[in-house]
C-alpha cells in the first residue's frame, strides 16, 4: 500500500493496481490494528479506519478542545491506547489517544514527560510526534527534536531514552531490540532503550530516515542531508554492525530522501518495500537482496506499508 495525497493506492507484487480508497483525499499515513483493520490520516485531522469493504471517519482533531491548528502526522495500534483504539501522533509534539468508541483525548502523561522543555527543530519552529512503535510491553514515541520516549505502563507515564540531539527520524523495534534512524546515523539499543549504540559503517553518508526489520535483516535508508541527495537503501545484520548496499534492481541514487514511514516490511521477511521521492515503489521478497519496481508516477508518497 501507498499512501499518497490523492488517495491510498494498493498494489500486488506484478504491479498490478488494486482497489483504490480515499479516493480524493489527503492521506497522510496508514498503519494497522490487525492485518485485516487498518487506520489513516486524512486530509491532515481526520482519523479514518476501515469499516466493512470500507472506510469510516472515526474522529478528528476538530473535535478535541485545545487542538486548533495541529496536524496528525504518524498513528500506531500500541498498549498505550485503548483495546479496538489507535495512538496519534501530531504536530506540536502531542499525542491523542481515539478509541473505538470515537472518543478522542490527549494523552496528558506525554504533555508532562520530564526533558519536554528542552525539545527543539534545527530551524527554530516546535518540535513534533514524528514516529511510534512498540516491543514487548514498552511503547515509544520519536519526537522530532525530541529523542524517544519510553512507557512502561500503558501511557501512565514516559521516560526519556536518547540523547535529544540524535535527532531522531524514525524508530523502530524488531528483534528483541530498538532502533533509532537518525541524523547521524542508526543508533541501536538491545535494552529496552536504556544504553544506545550508534553504527555508521559501511554507510556512504550518515543521514538516515527509515529503518525496517525484515526477518534476519534490517533495512536502512541514508543520504548526504535533509533536503536528499544520493539517496540510498542498506542492508545488515539486525545489529546493524555493518551496513552493505542494496543494487539490485534499484538505480545508482535517488534523489531525494527515502523518508520516514516509506520504508516497511513483514516481520518475518517475506516482503519488503518502499517508495521514492520520485513516486516510485519498490517490493522485495529476498530480504533486500534485489528489488523490483512495482510502479510509478505516483506522486508523493508518504506511506509505504505491506501487507501479507
């Protein structure tokens, strides 16, 4: 599936186009609560989920008191939000629990997170919920410039992990450990996020957006900065020790960043994929060794998520 700002496209592994939803609309990221229920960002504050052999509008910002001007930007099914309910990230660095029952709230332990005021973006505007993942009984929430927060407890409370200026573009779990793609590399840590590692090796430059689990092997993505440039894809070992290229079937760069979110893939390895700046996507089904492209002229992408 991609998520594109005219509607979520869905592919098979031939190319071949699928049935097309939110048709017309925004869509700002997909994720799911089971392989068969999934839930979306629309047209920047609405939350959708599918209902049947189609999708409903369950909540939106518009309707929560003290959200005026934030934008969802990232959502995931996590202990943190309620049974049959999804998490939501936004702008402005919040969090909003939605729960079946279409009630929407704020997530008020995450407003009080300890470091919260030393939270920043390189460019001077407020930092923002970027990513979200879980492992085990532990959920984390990436905020941009922010680090990764950490809860234990369902959402009760959220401890910091990373140092803020790792400056964190996506994080990820898989494999007993946590990931952190970010600007100076992948940062990995196999405690739960209490001691981090930072592994570069291999890379051809250090900027990274996205990073994916795929059965034994972990995918990266890297390029020379945030505007893009010679952008590339990477395999490892899921300790990211060292990094080696994925060539096969792909171009000698892209040209802009493979970006966070437009990189996915089964846990157990069977697929992969991912989308371009350029609009393109790409699947593979040997754990990043080749790749195929499966379409393009698609615009931008802004998710990419596969589907067994």
């Amino acid at each position: 599936m991609a998520a594109t700002p005219a509607a979520l496209l869905t592919f098979d592994l031939e190319g071949n186009p699928g049935r097309s939803a939110l048709e017309g609309h925004h869509v700002g990221t997909v994720a799911p609560e089971t392989w068969e229920r999934l839930w979306a960002v629309v047209d920047g504050r609405d939350i959708w989920r599918t209902e049947g052999d189609g999708w409903g509008r369950v909540a939106s910002l518009a309707d929560l008191a003290g959200a005026d001007n934030l934008e969802a930007l990232c959502l995931a099914d996590t202990r943190a939000n309620p049974l049959g309910g999804i998490l939501v990230g936004t702008s402005r660095a919040r969090l909003v629990r939605v729960t079946e029952q279409r009630e929407i709230e704020f997530v008020e332990a995450f407003d009080l997170a300890p470091g919260r005021d030393r939270w920043y973006t390189p460019w001077g505007g407020p930092p923002d919920t970027r990513t979200i993942s879980e492992d085990r009984e532990q959920v984390y929430v990436n905020v941009h410039v922010g680090g990764i927060l950490r809860s234990r407890d369902e959402g009760a409370t959220w401890t910091p992990t990373i140092d803020i200026h790792a400056d964190v573009h996506q994080v990820a779990t898989g494999g007993g450990r946590v990931y952190a793609a970010g600007a100076h590399g992948l940062s990995v840590s196999q405690d739960g996020g209490g001691s981090w590692r930072l592994r570069a090796e291999g890379l051809h430059a250090a900027y990274c957006r996205a990073v994916a689990v795929c059965g034994p092997r972990l995918l990266l993505t890297a390029s020379t900065g945030p505007s893009g440039g010679k952008a590339a894809l990477y395999s490892s070992n899921l300790d990211g020790e060292r990094f080696e290229r994925c060539r096969a079937g792909l171009p000698e760069w892209f040209g802009g960043n493979i970006d966070s979110l437009c990189l996915d893939a089964l846990p157990k390895g069977e697929l992969a994929a991912f989308g371009s700046d350029a609009g393109e996507l790409y699947s593979s089904t040997d754990q990043g060794r080749s790749w195929t492209r499966v379409a393009g002229g698609l615009g931008r992408i802004t998710r990419v998520l596969v589907l067994p």
